[in-house]
C-alpha cells in the first residue's frame, strides 16, 4: 500500500501528458485534413491516446501486471509524442502533397496499402528515411486494438494500417526543387525493402577473403564483424538506388548526381562512385542507355552517366579505413547480382519502369510519353497530358504518369540545348535569369504533378 501515492503520481503525470498530447492533435487537426497520410496518422495517433487512456483508467495498481502496464502505456506515450512531431513537420502546405500521393501510387504494386509521409528535413540538405519505424507503429496499433478492440473507431485504424508506411525528409532548403524529389524515390526503396525483405545474395571476391584473413589473431573476429555491419548497411542504400531506378528511371540518378556528385563513403552510405556504378547497370538493364539506340530526348544520358562514374573515381586502394576498402571491393563486384535482383523483384511485382515497355501503360513506345511531354514544357505548358492512339485509331488524352513527367523535366534540364532553348521561351536576349527560368521549369513540372494527382482522385471517386 505504501507505494500507492508514487504510483498514482505516475499515473497522473501520463494522464496529463495524454491530455496535452490530445490538446497539441486538435490544433493542428484542420491543417491535416488535405493530405492523406498525414490525416492517417493523426487519426492513429488520436484513437491510440483513446485507447492507452482507456487502460490507464481501467488498471489496478494491485495487479500483478500494473508495472509493465504502466511501463508500456509510457513507452506508447513517448511514440506517439514523436509521431505527432512528424505529423506537424508533414503539414501538407509546406510539403507538396501531389508528389507524394504520386509516390505512394508508384509503390501501390508492392504494397497496396502504401502511405508515404514527407517531412522537411531543417538541419543537413539531405533526404532522409525513417528506419525501424514500421516497429514503433506496430507497437501504437498493438496497444490501442487490445485494449480497445471494441471501439469501432479503432477497429476502423487498424484496418487501414499500411502495409509500407515511410517516414521520409526532403531537405528544407530544396523545398521547390521538385526534379530533385526524384531522390524520395531511393527513401521510399528502404520502405519496399523493409516490407519486402529484399537481401541480394553477394559473393566474396577473393582479394577481399584473404585480406580479411590476414586479420590479427585478436582482431579477426572484429574486423569480419565491422566489414559485415558495413557491407551490410551500404548494400542496403545499393538496393534502394536500384529500386529508385525502377520506380523512375533516371531521374532518381540525376537527383543523385547533382546533390552528391562525389560523395566519400560514411559508416552509412558507400561513395558516390560505388552508387553510381550501381545505377548505371540499373539503367543498362532497364534500356536507357543502348549506345545505338538512345532516344533524342534522353541523347545527354550515356555520357552523363560516364561522367558521373568516372569523376567520382578515387584511389580505392588508398583509403586509410580497411574495412570501407573492403566493403567497397565487395560490393563493387556485386553491383550486377544486386542490380539483377532488385530489377526482378520490380518486374514480378510490374513496378519496374523501363524502356521496353515492362510498365504496361507504356507497352507500345516505350518513349513517346516522355517525348511528348518535354514538347510541351518546351512551349511553357505543365507536362501533364500525354495523347493515346487507341485500338480503335482514336485519339485520347491521358494523364501522364510521375516518372514520364520527372524524366521530361529532367530531360530539358540536363541537355544544355534544350535548357537554351526553354531559357529563351522568357528571355528576348540570351540568357541572364536561370535562376527564373529553373524556377519556371520547377513549377511546370509541380503543376503537372499536382494537376494528374487531382485527375487521378477525382477518377477514383467518380
Ligand atoms: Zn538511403
């Protein structure tokens, strides 16, 4: 009994902080109510505090089970507290919700109840993705269904909960720059991988066996540990690049190439060369770069991708870190197993997006989606319209679909002529304002985005 005051100090103090956790959801409840995924997870959010609240109520402090119950119901509180954090940061006036609706139907193949939130990033200018996330959610859903499992509301949560939900950053200061969002494609891979467990098989090149072997008697068991944590973890970033590759093709490389065109590998991330090398056979493998038969709009690509792998080329042998040496041999012998692998999971689950038509909707020409559409940024017209010649030789306008309308931008972004030329379409003499003209171009490309998002909601209603 004397502990029983403590206890119920304990118990108060949650009750509270549940209270104000309810009270900071309301406020920002109107602002949730146009983006769907962040609307999803305020309405988690708001019947898993109904949920842990109703248990806080109900439990005893005489039972056995009241430490862990308590003790859980804290740890629920604490999730949910950052969960709320996210949904702030994923207010749908600061983030443009039309890419990450387009997104989430992009991966809608592999995980049909995808969710997707995007938040701004205000610290590095990198995107970022949520890891182990999918844990503490599944944590939340636990606690609020059995205990509250009657409460159609809840009931009504679990439902819906997503099979992939990704928690992903753009970086704050490239908040307009929707050709480089290419890259949330890459974060949202490590949402697929998670879901789906992809893990390519590697081999171990025998430079890399002996030298690991070679290891002091101490020290073996170290080393092989620190280069399979880093093999490991860089592989994981590899088979999101390729995913990346398959949702968009290569925009997601261009993104990459201009925001870390040489990066130095960390304990997280390969170098740049490394990832390059990776999505220059994803793109090898889905089309996009045979030498004799590269389609017009795209003539800039091969060379860029070379200039890419080879500028970002660095005295392996050199680096003073053994087990990043290592870890980049190997993988670096793998990029093809890994390319191979990623690119089949895309095609078993149709998601890959390639040139010779393994996305359905492109079946015929493969190219003309996107040909069509730089035409029309070319004349100042959001890229959003691609026209179908149907079976019956009719004419028809169709949306066009996220990675046409990317590729396109890209494609008039990174050809210098054509960059000429969409600079000149504002300009009477040459150029003085591309800072204006990538402006225009970004908010072509928005439009366009925005514009087959709401297309697409009002078809799914109607
Ligand atoms: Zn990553």
């Amino acid at each position: 009994m004397g502990a029983e005051p403590n206890e119920d100090h304990r118990r108060r103090e949650l009750s509270f902080r549940l209270r104000t956790l309810e009270r900071a959801l309301l406020d920002i409840g109107p602002q949730v109510r146009w983006a769907r995924s962040a609307r999803f997870l305020w309405n988690l959010i708001r019947v898993s505090i109904g949920g842990v609240s109703a248990q806080l109520r109900s439990v005893d402090p005489a039972d056995v089970e009241y430490e862990d119950t308590v003790s859980n119901i804290e740890t629920v509180t604490d999730v949910l507290h950052a969960l709320l954090g996210y949904v702030e940061e994923g207010q749908p006036e600061r983030v443009p919700q039309a890419i990450v609706s387009a997104l989430e139907d992009l991966v809608r193949p592999i995980a049909p109840k995808s969710r997707v939130l995007v938040c701004y990033d205000w610290t590095p200018s990198n995107y970022g993705y949520l890891e182990a996330f999918r844990e503490e959610l599944n944590a939340v859903v636990r606690t609020s269904v059995r205990h509250d499992a009657v409460d159609p509301k809840s009931q009504e949560a679990v439902n819906v909960v997503p099979d992939m939900f990704a928690i992903v950053f753009l970086p704050a200061a490239e908040q307009d720059s929707v050709l480089l969002h290419a890259a949330l494609a890459h974060e949202i891979g490590h949402g697929i991988c998670e879901v789906a467990a992809i893990d390519p098989p590697t081999v171990m090149p025998d430079g890399v066996v002996g030298e690991l072997m070679e290891a002091e008697d101490g020290e073996l068991l170290g080393v092989l540990s620190d280069f399979y944590v880093r093999s490991q973890a860089w592989k994981r970033e590899l088979v999101a690049d390729a995913l990346s590759v398959c949702l968009l093709g290569p925009a997601p490389f261009m993104s990459l190439y201009r925001l870390a065109p040489n990066a130095e590998p960390s304990e997280t991330h390969p170098d740049s060369n490394l990832r390059f090398q990776l999505m220059s056979v994803c793109l090898k493998k889905l089309c996009f770069l045979n030498e004799d038969n590269v389609p017009p709009d795209l003539s800039w690509l091969p060379d860029t991708v070379t200039r890419a792998v080879e500028g970002s080329q660095s005295a392996v042998e050199n680096w003073p870190d053994q087990v990043f040496r290592l870890a980049h041999t190997h993988l670096e012998h793998n990029v093809e197993r890994i390319a191979e692998t990623a690119i089949a999971f895309g095609m078993e689950k149709s998601c890959a997006f390639g040139r010779d038509g393994w996305d359905a909707d492109y079946a015929q020409d493969a190219d003309a989606p996107r040909h069509q559409l730089v035409r029309r940024i070319l004349h100042a017209v959001p890229p959003d319209t691609v026209e179908r010649v149907t079976d019956k030789g009719m004419r028809q306008d169709q949306a066009a679909r996220l990675p046409a309308i990317l590729n396109a931008g890209w494609a008039v972004y990174a050809d210098p002529k054509r960059w000429l030329q969409f600079c000149q379409i504002f300009e009477d003499g040459p150029v003085q304002h591309e800072f204006e003209s990538r402006r225009k171009l970004q908010n072509l490309v928005l439009k366009a985005i925005d514009t087959v998002n709401v297309k697409r909601e009002w078809g799914a209603t109607a």
